[in-house]
C-alpha cells in the first residue's frame, strides 16, 4: 500500500487532540478523549498512534535511527553504541528503563507502572557478513552487517516508545519495551528471562522483517510459525590400527558411517512423509589421517529441525539413541553432546492463537485486512521462541520487498536491506498491539 495514501486515510480518520494534549499529557486530557470516545476508544487510539507514527519529523528520525545503527552493527553481547543510542533516545523521550540486563540490553517501561504488564521486543545484535550493498549508510564496520534486520527493528520499537510516551496517560497499565542482544546466537532472550524481565508480563510480541512479503503487508500464522532448532556433535570412539588387520582394531569409521546413514532413516522411515515437518543434517564428519591407519576416532556433527515441541524432543531423543546405538553395535563408544554453550537449542516459535489474533487486528486497522497475509511455516528459527515458552505472545512478519528498494534478497545475505518506508508501520504495530492489548485486559477483568 502506498504509504502516503496510507496516512492520509488515517489522518482524516484521526483523534484530533490538542497539541498541548499530545505533548504533555495530563489527566483532564484522558478524560476529554474519554467522554468523546467512550464507545470507540480502540480505534480512535489506533487512529492517533498511526498519525503519530507518520508525522514527517517521526518518519525522518525513524530512518536517522536505523541508519546510524546499520552503519556501526555490533555482533552478540558487544551492543555497546546501539544499547547507548537506545537510552539516549529514551532519556529524550523521558522514558525510566533498567539497563544493564543480559549485558548490553535495555528494559523500558511506559505508561501507568501498574499491571497489567505487556511487552514488546526488539533484539540489537548484527551478522559477521560484509555488507554488499553500495548506498550512503552502509556498515562502516569491516566484516560486520545487520543482515538480519534488527537495525529496523530497533528503530520500530523506538518508534513506539515516543508514540506509547505521547499517549501515556491513556493506558491503563504498562507497556514493557525490551530491547534484547545476541538473538543471533540464540542466547540473548533466555539471559533477558532469567533477569526477570518477563515478571508479571500477561503477553508479549515481536515484528521481524519479512523480505518475501511487500513493504505494507503483515504476514504470520498461529500455532506454529517457526522450527525449533538443535544441533548435536559425536565422538565415536574405537581402536586404531593397521588397515591391513582389521580384525586387530574397532574400526570408528564403520561405526560413523553406519550412524550418518541411521539418522537420515529417522524422518525418512519414522515419521508421516505426508506431515514430517522435520530435518536432521549430518554436516561435518572428520577422522583419520592416513590412507592406511584405522584411526581411533571420528567426529560427526549435524543440525535437527522440527516444529513441535513434541516432534522435537522425539526427534533429539531418536538421535541420542540412534548415535549411541550404531557406536555400540560396531563396539564403539560415542561421546554425544548436544552443543548447549555453542548453540543454544532453540524452540519451536509457536504464536498463541488469542495473541495473533490480537495482533492481526492490530495491524488489519493500520495495513488493512486486504494486506494481512498467510504466512507458511519455515524451518528457521528465532530465539524470540524462549519469551513463548513463559507467557503467551506472538510474532509477526511485517513485509520490507520492494524491488526498487532492492529489498528482495533473503535474511542473512550480504545483499540484504530493508525498504525504509516499513519502520512507521512497525513502529504504529508495536504501539497499537501493547496499548490495545492492555486495553483489553482491563476490559476484560
Ligand atoms: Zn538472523
Ligand atoms: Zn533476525
């Protein structure tokens, strides 16, 4: 959707308040907008934080903020600038936060202080890929890129803290703004937990930028969005020896080789062709040292995927014994470990169906429901999965494609970048699904 007509829709449909109101609200304002709007009170808000969103100055400082981070990206828990222009921001808002939580993250709260307590987040952290992309902001910073977009997604959620703070004194509880480093190691979010952040909080949401999708759409799904993701290195162990005296040594080679083919028989053999939604990959095997010595060991380490919770801890459970089992049929030994310091296993993302159904409404009134999208499930994975397993939430994928933008490369790529005209969408997103949702808690008690 054009953006500009976009804006121009709300702000005919917009809450006029007074500016006075808007920039330093009191509670004799609340009131006003309260009598004016006792049966309408969600849409009139929505109307203000998507006019808000798209006030020229906003959008300008909205794409100053992402730029500035994009062009100094800093890898997991080293999030030093991006967490410091984060309360720099705030601090200019007026916005209290706790900093630091997990090292370099930031946790804001705005509105009443009280419950009910809803969150938002963002994650900091970029990719050790060299950026590609020849424009004016690009990373200045040799080997270091935000590639996965969490430069917008930074800048979004700032975006929703200056409209949750202009509309402080219309919400009934408190949004919890969290901005959270080292998703890309898959660690950041379960360090963030265990500092409390999630204490007292009823629901939590995310965006991610979606570059299948155009620039104005909203795609996602509910139950499961993503695969949960694990990954496992072995050591089988025999007795080395002379090629030529087999019988004389326990050859691990065997045993490795029996073992890669046993893990590829799991899903294959052992799961519905029609409905596997599972993957295990064998990716690295190395062993030996000549052409005629039995070494006395082979490593052999692999990745598994699967979307359930149920599905994926079979799937880690199956491996465990397949890997063990082979090792012991061919008189070997295996040392298994499933990598945990490394590769944080990571959860399926399952959105919680009242949650996303929230959220797709939330965003149907700022994109339209003709842009709200379907997405299919995907066999990546997102360490946003950890806030899920404590309390309901939602993610959703807010659409950056736009060919002239040359926003149609893939995550992860060093040709990937957004088109800006995403970050007053996500920032009215944010904004529209904490104040609605406690909205509606209150409502509702
Ligand atoms: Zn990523
Ligand atoms: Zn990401």
């Amino acid at each position: 959707m054009d953006l500009f007509q976009l804006s121009l829709f709300f702000s005919i449909s917009a809450l006029t308040l007074s500016t006075t109101c808007r920039s330093t609200p009191q509670p004799s304002c609340y009131d006003d907008v309260q009598k004016g709007l006792s049966s309408h009170l969600n849409s009139s808000i929505a109307d203000e934080i998507n006019r808000l969103a798209n006030i020229p100055e906003t959008i300008t400082w909205l794409k100053k903020t992402r730029r500035e981070i994009h062009q100094y990206p800093e890898l997991a828990y080293e999030e030093i600038k991006t967490s410091k222009l984060i309360r720099h921001e705030l601090d200019h808002m007026g916005v209290s936060y706790k900093w630091p939580v997990a090292h370099t993250g930031v946790v804001a709260t705005i509105g009443s202080g009280s419950p009910p307590f809803v969150a938002l987040r963002a994650d900091m952290d970029a990719l050790p890929i060299q950026e590609m992309v020849e424009w004016d902001y690009k990373s200045k910073v040799d080997g270091k890129m935000h590639a996965c977009g969490h430069d917008a997604h930074v800048s979004m959620l700032l975006g929703a803290a200056k409209i949750l703070q202009e509309l402080r004194n219309t919400m009934q509880g408190t949004a919890v703004l969290i901005f959270q480093p080292a998703e890309e190691r898959g660690e950041g979010a379960q360090k963030m937990i265990e500092e409390g952040v999630l204490e007292n909080v009823e629901a939590i949401f995310s965006l991610h930028t979606g570059y299948r999708w155009p620039t104005g759409t909203v795609a996602s799904r509910p139950g499961e969005l993503l695969a949960g993701c694990g990954a496992f290195q072995a050591i089988i162990s025999g007795k080395g020896g002379h090629a030529a005296l087999p019988h004389d040594s326990i050859d691990p080679i065997l045993a490795a080789a029996a073992t890669v083919i046993s893990l590829q028989n799991i899903v294959s053999r052992e799961t519905d062709p029609l409905d596997s939604q599972q993957v295990v990959s064998v990716c690295k095997i190395h062993g030996g040292s000549a052409f005629n010595i039995i070494p006395e060991s082979v490593t052999i380490a692999g990745t598994f995927r699967a979307f359930t919770k149920k599905s994926f801890n079979a799937l880690k459970h199956r491996i465990q014994e397949v890997i063990t089992g082979q090792a012991a049929v061919h008189r070997c030994t295996a040392e298994l470990d499933f990598l945990e310091e490394y590769h944080p296993t990571i959860p399926p993302t399952f959105n919680d169906e009242r949650v996303y159904e929230h959220a797709v409404r939330v965003s149907s009134h700022i994109v339209g429901k003709e842009n709200i999208l379907t997405a299919p499930s995907g066999m990546g994975s997102e360490d946003f999965a950890f806030y899920l397993d404590h309390v309901p939430g939602s993610l959703l994928f807010v659409g950056t494609r736009n060919e002239k933008a040359g926003s149609h490369y893939p995550a992860h790529s060093p040709y990937y970048s957004i088109d800006e005209n995403v970050l007053p969408i996500g920032a009215a997103i944010h904004a529209s699904f904490a104040h609605s949702y406690i909205q509606n808690l209150i409502s509702n008690n």
